[in-house]
C-alpha cells in the first residue's frame, strides 16, 4: 500500500487541526502505522535504531512513611 500525499497551504494560524485529527481518524489503523512508520524511517540515519526506551525520574517526598 501507497501513501498518497495530502498537501494544504495557508497560513498556520488559520489552519484547523480538527480537519487534521478527522483525516487520520477516516483513516484504517494500517494506514496510520505506515504513515508513522515512514516518519520515522526518514528521521533516522541508515542502520540507525529508534531508542524505545522511557524514563521518568521523581524526587522522592520526604514526607513518605
């Protein structure tokens, strides 16, 4: 499957992000991955690997029993 670009121009304040949001909603979630996916593969060097790590560190209240 081929993804078929969608192109609006205007001015960024007078752009809707609902019109957006509906798009990708119209969208199959195939379809969706794929875009997601070709995002990411143009960010990323050749041989490169997306970090899929996640970490969130917290002070800790000193008021914890």
């Amino acid at each position: 499957m081929r993804l078929q670009a969608v192109v609006r121009k205007g001015h960024i304040k007078e752009i809707d992000e609902r019109k957006d949001l509906l798009y990708w909603l119209d969208r199959s979630p195939r379809e969706r991955m794929e875009a997601v996916t070709f995002i990411i593969s143009q960010y990323l060097k050749p041989g490169q690997r997306m970090d899929k790590t996640a970490v969130t560190r917290r002070k800790l209240s000193p008021d914890i029993d």
